[in-house]
C-alpha cells in the first residue's frame, strides 16, 4: 500500500517504519489532501454541471454544489423554455382519499403529475398526544407560481383540518421532463 502512495523511487522507509505509516495514515491522507487541495482532486467532478462526483457530494463544499444548478436554471428559464418549478408534499389518510386529491389537482392543471406513495407511517403530536397513522403520500411536481392555489386547493378538498403541503424547490433536472411540466400546467 505504501508504494501505491509514493513514487518508485522513494519508499515508505525513507520516511517512516511501516508500523508508523500504519498508525499515522488518517493523517498523512489529511495532508495529502490539504497539500494538493480539493479543488486539484475534483475539478473534473465539478467544473461540468453534467457530472456529480465527490466535490458536489462534500457538506463542506455546500458553495461549489449549488454553482452549477443556479447556472443550469438561470440558462433554462432565460431561454424560456421552463418555469421555476417545485415538488409539493401532501399527505393523505388512505388510497381512496390520495386517489381522488391527484385527480383533481391533475384535472384542475394545478400540477404536472403526481406521485401516490402508499405505506408512509406518520408519527406527530396532535393536540397533545403523540400520534401515528399510516398515510398515502402525495409527491406533486408543479410550477412555483401555483403554489398558492395549490394549497387552497388541497384545503378545501382534504379530509384533515390542517393538511401537510409543503414545497421543495426543483434547482435542475431533464429539460424536456421540465418543459412538459411547463406546458402540462396552467400559467
């Protein structure tokens, strides 16, 4: 192992026992990766919005993997060709109840499509006690500025008193999947 991390000419013993190389390896990979710097090991990785690799997948790198989906859909949305998107959750108590809330919500052009994930367990506090319940979840891809009826919409037609609709922002995806959503949703 020692000689994969050195050149031939040079071997582990000219700087440590193999014991110490062993001992100390967690640190001699930090230096390794400070000296030569993240940016020198991955810029393959994150020079190309096309690729994911492990400067992307960094927590510590937070900055360098939002870069290329900002440009990504700031170049989208100026060609025109989508609108700012987002994925809705919603939760429902049973089949029938998710059955009938999607087709409505596609039906009234509010979203592109939605998702039915059946066997969701729910754990909550509800007036004080902690609850659990199997619900069905609904996964909503729709356009940003819908949001607002969205919500409406699924409060007027949804059995509980205070639904779940939340929203996550789509930063990026299939073009073509994103201007079907486009043109499958009203303006």
């Amino acid at each position: 192992m020692a000689s994969t991390l050195f050149p031939s000419t040079i071997t582990a013993s000219s700087f440590v026992s193999a014991s110490a190389l062993r001992r100390r390896f967690p640190i001699v990979g930090a230096v390794c990766i400070l000296s030569l710097g993240l940016s020198n090991l991955c810029s393959s990785f994150y020079s190309s919005p096309r690729k994911t690799g492990c400067a992307q997948s960094l927590p510590l790198l937070t900055p360098l993997r939002f870069r290329s989906h900002s440009t990504a859909r700031t170049t989208m949305e100026a060609a025109g060709a989508t609108v700012p998107s987002i994925v809705v959750y919603v939760t429902v108590p049973n089949k029938e109840a998710g059955k009938k809330l999607a087709e409505s919500i596609v039906k009234e052009k509010l979203a592109a499509c939605v998702n039915r994930v059946p066997g969701v367990e729910s754990v909550y506090e509800w007036k004080g006690e902690i609850q659990t319940d199997s619900e069905e979840l609904l996964i909503i891809k729709t356009r940003q500025s819908l949001l607002e009826a969205l919500t409406e919409h699924v409060k007027a037609n949804h059995e509980y008193d205070v639904p779940e609709v939340i929203s996550l922002p789509i930063t990026g995806g299939n073009l073509q999947y994103l201007e079907w959503l486009k043109n499958s949703t009203r303006d």
